[in-house]
C-alpha cells in the first residue's frame, strides 16, 4: 500500500486529507438544500442537526427554532431535509388548503423494516386511499361515531369505575387500567371481543404496545434511522421494537384466522369480518386486501385507537386532581345535569359546556402528540415564499398550534376559558387540532370524543380524584411515539 502511495506521489496524512474533502463535498453536494428552501440552522457533515435536538424535549427545541428562524424552517435529520411547520397560520395553510400537497407518510427505515409498506397509518398512494376509505366505511358501520356505540362505551366505563372502586380510595397506578379500558372498544370494533381486566394474553398485547413506546423515546431511534444499514446488524431497542411488532402481528393474525372459520358472509360482526367478505370480492391487487395487509391494519387501527386516547386520559385526571377548584365546578355541574341515579350519556355534552371545557382543554395541554405524526410532500409545492421539493420530510408541528400565543389567550396555562363565550356557553376553536387535520386527520376521532367524555363522567360522578397524602403535584413527561406523563399514583374516593 505504502509502495503504491507513494507511486502516486501520496502520503497518508494527503490521503486522509484528500478522503476528507471528497466526503464533504458529497456530503454538500447529496444535502446542499435546493433554492428558494426554508431556512435553518448550518447542519453539520453526515450527522446534520441530530446534534441539536434532544428527543426527549424535541417539540420544545422546535419552537425555540422557530423563534430564531420563522414559522418555516428546515433542519436535516435522518439524512434527508425535514421542514418543520409552526403556528396554526402555517399549519392550515398547508395540511387543510393544500393538503393533497403533503398526504403522504416518509419512508423512516425502523418503521419501513418492521411494515414493509403495509397497514393504514405510514402507507401511501392508492393503497392507503383505498384501505382508508374502507376503513372509515365499515367502521362506521358497526358504530363509530354514532349513538349505537355509545352503550358499549357505558359498558366499559361502568368496569373501569368498579376496577377505581376496589382500591377503597388507597393510591394505585391508573396507567394500566385506562389502557385495558380503552383499548377494549377499539377490540371489540376489530374484533368483536371483550377481554377481561386479569387476562393473561390481554396483558400481554397490551404490553407490548407500551414496549414500542418506550423504544421510541430512546434516542436510539433517530440514529438508527440515519445509519439503518450498519445498526440493523447489531444489538439495540431496535430489536426488541423488531420483536415487539412481530408478536403483535402474529396475536391479530390468530385473531383473524379464529374470525375465518367461524365467518358468515350475510352477517358480518366487526371490521376483520367486513375485511376478509371483501378480500373474497375485490380482486385488485394493488388495494391491499389481503390477510397480511389485514393484521397490519388491525395493528394500526389498535395502536392508535388505544395508546392515544388512553394517555390523554391520563393527563385529564392529572389535570383535573392537580386543580381542586376545576375538580369541583365538574362535580357540581355533573350533580346538577346528571345526578347519581343514572350513568352519563353523549346527550348531556351539549347541556355541561364546563365540563366540556375542562376535557378540550386537558386535550390541548395534553399534547400527547406534539410533532404530529410525519408527512411528506406528495409533489413539489411552494408555501409562503418557499418553495418545497417533492419528498420533503414535513413535521407540521401540533405543539406550534396547540400553544400558538397569537391564538390562545393564556396558551401555556391550563385555563378552560378558552373553550367557553362570555355567557358560559361551550365555543369551538379552530385551532384545537389534536387529532391533525386534513387528508391524515386521524380515523377514530369522533370514537376518541365519545370515550373521553363518557369515561371522564362516569369517574368524576363517582370519584373525588386527589394525589396520595405527601405527594407534590407533577407534570412531568417522558417522550417518544407519544408525550405521555410519568407514572405517578392517584387516590379515587367515592363520592
């Protein structure tokens, strides 16, 4: 080698020198942003931002960015541009005006090797459009939504108030019970099945859901999305992420081969039943309508219609027992419309416009999805003065819009005034978009309504909810898939 250097009239220092300034230069050349691109910060070579942000307080680093570079600004991550969008201005301009413009998902590799362009929520083009329609169809038709799901929602909160009850108003972890709560409804639209609270395997599942969260928070996951090619070799979160999803796919893939030998064609009795009757009618095959396609869907459907609407929960009754004087305008209006004789239903929304309130704006401090979940521009397109190439990573920020001070009164204080006219009367703000908005508004949002009103009633008329004798309040969050707060124990005294 040494011979051949020096050939070539080179040492190793002009080698080294020489690899360096070729590595830059494609290093510039590859992500140099294109012109007329948002500005940002100067990246450094191979590892762009990632150095700049902690993925632990991302949303946090994103707005202090913004402050620095506007509304829209560009950072490089994962190896690609990534344009981050802030301010409900912004946010509507380009995921509601324009929203064909940015419909699709990226292609991250931790989730491109464990979906393989499968299920609802990262796939694009025809097959999502397809899958999606058929989704929003056929859950609809067995209840989402509308008013015949509601006894069903009554159902499970009745349960989950029984499983507050037999703490006897001791401190207990109110994680676990939510999640079985909600994630319930959810399963009984997939699959037409109720587990019950001590079931093993249910536990299982369920826990293996909170397993792909806690490997999102790791920071292990953006560099494995910058550098999948080397890591996906080696030990990591990643693989027990891997290993997580492969065992939930093969749970909803018994589930559905349970569901085929028992199926009616004339009766269908939940969305994996309606899947497999078309499966046996539809024969394009660029739609997606097969049994591989169906688990992932299945597994889609059950993350974001449980591990959402769950932690929202969460922070409800956080918020809720850190602030007595809310606690108590709730029981007294829950006291005067509802009473204790019956159980809370949809019809008392319009008639509780605090308590109303109080769960909008638990939703808004919530933030339990702050980045949003990605797009990507579906061709090249110009917002503001910029202009955005086709295949740019687009993070349209929620946290921006959720605490946009040009739209909210107090928008870092909890303060359900927000949500309430000067007379007291429930009002609707353009800018609460926690479930998104446009093309990728989130599928089960009129479901996620309806159980957050009804559980959060049925607990308040029966529980006066307090932290455990000693214990500080706290707001403190771990973040990953979602921002969901840290485990923390709650006393539920009966009323």
């Amino acid at each position: 080698m040494e011979s051949l250097l020096a050939q070539l009239g080179l040492d190793c220092s002009s080698l080294l020198l020489f690899l360096c300034i070729f590595l830059l230069v494609f290093d510039v050349v590859k992500y140099g942003n294109p012109k007329n691109f948002p500005p940002g910060p100067w990246p450094l070579p191979f590892i762009g931002d990632m150095h700049r942000l902690d993925p632990h307080n991302i949303h946090l680093q994103l707005a202090a960015l913004s402050q620095k570079y506007g509304r829209i600004f560009s950072l490089r991550l994962f190896g690609v541009r990534v344009v981050v969008l802030n301010g409900y201005k912004v946010f509507r301009e380009a995921i509601v005006v324009n929203a064909e413009d940015y419909m699709d998902r990226p292609n991250l590799p931790l989730l491109e090797e464990a979906l393989r362009h499968r299920g609802l929520l990262m796939t694009n083009s025809y097959l999502w459009k397809k899958q999606r329609r058929f989704a929003l169809h056929n859950l609809r038709n067995f209840g989402l939504g509308k008013r015949k799901l509601e006894p069903i929602i009554q159902e499970e909160a009745n349960y989950l108030a029984e499983t507050f009850d037999q703490h006897q108003g001791k401190p207990f972890d109110v994680h676990c019970h939510l999640h079985r709560a909600v994630a319930n409804i959810i399963f009984r639209l997939l699959f037409a099945e109720r587990f019950e609270y001590d079931d093993e395997k249910y536990h299982h599942i369920l826990d293996l859901y909170n397993k792909i969260q806690d490997v999102q928070e790791s920071a292990w996951v953006p560099i494995y999305n910058t550098i999948p090619w080397l890591l996906k070799w080696f030990p990591g979160p990643h693989q027990m992420f891997m290993t997580a999803m492969k065992s939930i796919i093969e749970f909803k893939a018994q589930k559905i081969k349970e569901h085929g030998q028992t199926l009616d064609p004339s009766s269908p009795r939940d969305y994996t039943d309606s899947f497999l009757i078309e499966m046996m009618q539809n024969i394009d095959r660029d739609a997606g309508f097969d049994v591989e396609n169906l688990a992932f869907n299945t597994m889609d459907l059950a993350l974001a219609g449980s591990v959402t609407t769950a932690t929202t929960l969460r922070w409800a009754l956080k918020y809720i027992t850190h602030d007595p004087h809310v606690q108590e305008r709730v029981h007294a209006e829950i006291d005067a419309v509802i009473g204790t004789s019956r159980q809370p239903s949809i019809a008392d929304r319009d008639n509780m416009p605090y308590t109303n309130a109080v769960i909008h704006e638990c939703q808004r401090m919530g933030n339990v999805l702050p980045l949003n979940v990605m797009h990507m521009t579906a061709k090249e397109t110009k917002l503001d003065k910029y202009t955005i190439p086709k295949g740019t990573l687009i993070i349209p920020s929620l946290d921006s819009v959720l605490h946009d001070d040009t739209v909210w009164e107090t928008p870092h204080s909890f303060n359900p005034e927000h949500f309430l006219d000067k007379d007291g009367n429930f009002r609707r703000r353009d800018a609460f978009v926690p479930f998104s908005a446009g093309k990728r508004v989130c599928v089960g949002e009129q479901l996620a309504r309806m159980e957050l009103f009804l559980f959060i009633t049925t607990l308040m008329q029966r529980f006066s909810l307090s932290l455990p004798p000693g214990e500080q309040p706290s707001l403190e969050y771990t973040f990953g898939l979602v921002r969901r707060p840290k485990d923390s124990l709650l006393c539920a005294v009966p009323r």
